[in-house]
C-alpha cells in the first residue's frame, strides 16, 4: 500500500566504469542538444533524471541513461 515514488538508487562502483571519459563526454554534448545517442551503437539512450536526495548533499543532479540496443546503463552528472 505504500506506493510512495522511490529515487533510483545506483551502485556507484557498478556504474563507474561502464562508460569512457571520451563516452562520457560526447554524451554529454549531445545531451547538450537535448537528444543523446549511444556512443557504442548509436541508438537513442534513454535518459532519466535522478533526484538528489537531502542526505547525499554532494549528489548533483544527475541523470541515468539507458540504451535499448546494446544494453548500455550509466549515471552522468548533467548539472
Ligand atoms: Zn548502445
């Protein structure tokens, strides 16, 4: 009965490694132009905002991209 939205929680150490800084940093640019695509297969990532949460102060907004292609899952700080 508790149907309460929860905010995503990602592994960090799980997530880390899953893109290269050049990855990173052209999803970055697209997100910029408001469409991000896969920088391994280049179908559309799905992106979904994360919430800051009031006990991880240092957690700036953030996004998790997800692509349906190739299975591609990573957190970006978008802010
Ligand atoms: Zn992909």
């Amino acid at each position: 009965m508790d149907q309460e939205a929860r905010p995503l929680r990602i592994e960090e150490e799980e997530m880390g490694g899953a893109l290269t800084p050049a990855e990173e940093k052209a999803i970055k640019e697209a997100l910029t132009g408001g469409v991000a695509s896969c920088p391994r297969c280049g179908a559309r990532l799905r992106t979904t905002p994360i919430s800051p949460r009031p006990d991880t102060a240092y957690v700036r907004k953030r996004a998790l991209l997800e692509c349906d292609g190739c299975g591609l899952r990573a957190a970006l700080d978008t802010g």
